[in-house]
C-alpha cells in the first residue's frame, strides 16, 4: 500500500512539474495564479477536460 502510495505522489508532482515547465506552450492566459491552479488541478482537469488534455500534452511534448 504504501508503495502504490509512494507511486501516486511521484506521478503527480511529475505531472505538475511538467506542466509547469512546458505551460509557455499552452494556450491558457498567462498568470503566476492561472498556472498554479492548472498545474495543481492537473488530473482531475485532465480526465474531465478534452481541452486540457490537449494542451497537457502539448505542455508535456513540445507539440
């Protein structure tokens, strides 16, 4: 339990790390605010939001 625990916080602090990196290639409004909250709120945005979804990969893959 405490590995599939371990696994879980490293995916997520991968993917806010990421994102945060790759945000410039977004096209979400620019903003210190507007960054945190999307990169923090990234899996639930991700599973709900076609639209993030695109741009988490475009964030993740330089496309």
């Amino acid at each position: 339990m405490r590995i599939l625990l371990f696994v879980l916080i490293v995916v997520y602090a991968g993917g806010v790390w990421k994102f945060w990196q790759g945000f410039h290639r977004t096209s979400f409004e620019r903003g210190i605010g507007n960054q945190i909250a999307l990169s923090l709120m990234w899996p639930v945005l991700y599973i709900g939001n076609k639209s993030y979804r695109q741009n988490f990969t475009k964030a993740l893959k330089g496309r």
